[in-house]
C-alpha cells in the first residue's frame, strides 16, 4: 500500500536529488532543512522502505541515486555489511552461550542444557 511523504521525507527527499556527485552529510541535510537528525534518518528510512525511492550513502553523506550503476553499487555494499553484522551476531550468541555455561557450569547440547 503506497503513502504520501511527510513533510520530513519531502523535504530530505528534495535535499538529495542531486546524485552521488553532490551526496550530503546528515547534520548538513538537518541543518539546512531545519529537522533533526533523527527526523532526517527517519525520513530517509522512510524513503526507501515505504516510498522506495533509490536513497544512497557513501563516504560523503546521503543522495538519491542518478544511475542503475549507483544503486547496485550501494546495494552491493549494503549486501556486505548485511553479511558481516550477521557474522558478528553469530560470535555475539556464541560469546553469550559460553558466558551462560560458564556461570552455571552446564552446557548446551543440540538445544538441550546438560549438567
């Protein structure tokens, strides 16, 4: 089901037309918008979920992609950071698991808890 922008999404969305030559950093787009960082993250979060607009963000801020090229390039990026948070998630239950075995002294076994 489509929506209409907010206000904050109109506005963070015209700040960014402009393609990845003229990407924008987040306080720059606050600032100049007159909304908070958070209201710009949201909006920007926004943008690409509910309204699917082709919001990027590389070394220099955030802009709306001019080219196919420019969004696969983001999306190929956003695909490696997927996949290294769930490396790190993976570490972080097993850091977990070890911690609850060693302050119980028991161990999990294919899902069960053995003394």
């Amino acid at each position: 089901m489509s929506r209409s922008m907010t206000a904050a999404e109109l506005a963070t969305w015209y700040a960014l037309r402009q393609g990845a030559v003229s990407a924008r950093p987040l306080a720059e787009i606050a600032f100049s918008e007159g909304l908070s960082r958070r209201a710009v993250e949201q909006a920007i979060e926004g943008l690409r979920a509910d309204l699917h607009e082709p919001i990027c963000a590389n070394a220099d801020g955030y802009f709306e992609a001019a080219t196919v090229e420019e969004l696969e390039a983001y999306i190929a990026a956003f695909d490696r950071r997927l996949a290294s948070m769930w490396r790190t998630r993976r570490g972080l239950k097993a850091a977990r698991r070890r911690m609850q075995e060693e302050a119980t002294g028991t161990t999990q076994i294919k899902g069960r808890w053995a003394a």
